[in-house]
C-alpha cells in the first residue's frame, strides 16, 4: 500500500473519530460474518462504533489526534470501539457482548490519556454509569433539606393535631 493510500485511510479514520478521547480496543477476529453484522446493527441502535482498521493506520489516525495511549493495546488482531453516553455505558455494552460471543475478547482502551487493561475495563462496566451518578448527587444534596422538613414538619404536626382536637372538643 503506498504511502498516499495510508495517509488516506488514515485521514479517513481520524475524521470518524472526530473529537472522541475515549476508545475501546477489542478483538473480533474470531467472530463469524453472522454474528459480527448483529453485534455492529445493535451497537448502531445505540450510536456506538465499531471500525476494524489495520494497527499501524489506526496509530497513525490516533496520534495525529492526540491519543497515543492505546499503542501498547494496538498488537494483533483489533478494531475500534467508540460512542454512546460515555465510556462506561461503553464498556458495559461491550463486556456485556463478550459474555455473549465466545470469541469477542476487549483488549483495553483509553480514558483521558490513561491507558486501561482488560480487567480496568471489566471494572469500569461495574461501576455506576453518568446518570446514576447524577441521581446519587442529587440525592445526596437534597437529603438534608429533606430531613430539615421532616424535623420542622414533625413537631409541627402534633400542634396542630392538639388544636385541632380541642376545637373539636369545644364545639
């Protein structure tokens, strides 16, 4: 392949990845044509990516945009994985389908600059995704506005269950 070609496909791969940071490698070699058209349809329903790309383009495309954390990932067989909410939604999808196909294996990934390993993108689809953060945030922020008007609500409520007994009483 010449050089020109290369500078194309890489190009090409640099622009698909647009401004993505967060990417996943992962090994689909050993998946058949069947089974990998299915896994690429429903990563698509959920705005996910899958680009197998030769290693050596994929470093080109990458360090040109900045990410040279995944070189140690990128030996053997790999495709790109990128997309959807964030990359833990990412990795949950993806350790979710290597459980399902046997020969589907996540090689690692990069969040931030950080190279991750196998087992740190197992632990990452553990961990609670960017809404459940939010959520628990939010709770936790509210909680003591919620006990303060459980507390003045409180005594408040057996005053006014005593007046409005005596009114009673007194009619």
């Amino acid at each position: 392949m010449s050089k020109y070609i290369k500078e194309m496909i890489a190009s090409d791969v640099r622009s698909r990845l647009g401004e993505t940071q967060e990417l996943l490698v992962v090994d689909s070699s050993r998946i058949d044509a069947i089974t990998t058209n299915r896994l690429r349809l429903d990563l698509r329903e959920k705005e996910i990516t899958l680009l197998a790309v030769k290693n050596s383009l994929a470093r080109m495309a990458l360090n040109e945009a900045g990410i040279s954390a995944l070189d140690p990932i990128l030996a053997g067989p790999s495709a790109l994985v990128w997309g959807g909410e964030d990359i833990v939604a990412l990795s949950k999808e993806m350790a979710k389908w290597a459980k399902e196909i046997d020969g589907l294996e996540i090689k690692g990934g990069t969040v931030d600059g950080t190279t991750l390993s196998a087992s740190d993108v197992d632990a990452l689809s553990k961990s609670p995704g960017r809404l459940e953060l939010i959520g628990q945030i939010a709770g936790l922020a509210l909680s003591p506005g919620g006990r303060l008007a459980g507390a003045l609500l409180g005594p408040g409520g057996k005053v006014s269950g005593q007046v409005k007994k005596h009114s009673e009483r007194d009619e």
